[in-house]
C-alpha cells in the first residue's frame, strides 16, 4: 500500500522579498563617536529593501538616532537587484540528448 505524504516547501523569505521587487541595499554609515567627535567611524548595514524610497533602511536609521548616541555623518547607499525579469523567460521547446 503507498503512503501518501504531505510535501511541505519551504521558501526563503530573501527569495520571496526579490520576487516582490526588493534588492540588496548597502550602505556605508559614517558616525561620530560619542567620546571623541573629531574621529569618524564606519559602520556598514545590507538588507533588501526597495528603491529609491529604502523604507527598511530609513528605519534602521531613525532607530540609530532616537537609539543611540553616535550622531550621524554621512550615509554613502548602493542597491542591486539580485532578481531582474531577463533571468526568467518561458521555455519555447525541450530538447533531448540520448
């Protein structure tokens, strides 16, 4: 007698945020330390967000402000999508090598 069994698919929440138009941001913050505010430190933050409004790293940056107390120089933000439309096209045929 055959079994039957529930086939559970489990997806990446990253892959699924890139179907829905999400890419990989990339920033590069510059922050004053709170001790020394003469000297600059560099902190760099990635996760998928959507251009060119970056709400998830917005964010992240009011967070930082209200949060903690490096104050903020610079944010230099680099975004690619990982996903674009010309990697997926319909297959026209199917070809068979024995």
């Amino acid at each position: 007698m055959i079994e039957a069994r529930k086939v559970e698919l489990k997806v990446s929440t990253d892959f699924l945020k890139q179907m829905a138009g999400y890419g990989l941001a990339t920033a590069e913050i510059l922050y004053r330390l709170p001790d020394h505010p003469r000297l600059l430190q560099s902190y760099i933050w990635q996760d998928y967000d959507l251009a060119p409004n970056f709400p998830t790293l917005n964010k992240f940056l009011n967070f930082w402000t209200e949060k903690l107390e490096g104050p903020l120089h610079s944010v230099r933000v680099a975004h690619a999508k990982l996903i674009r439309p010309a990697e997926f096209r319909t297959v026209d045929g199917e070809f068979r090598l024995n």
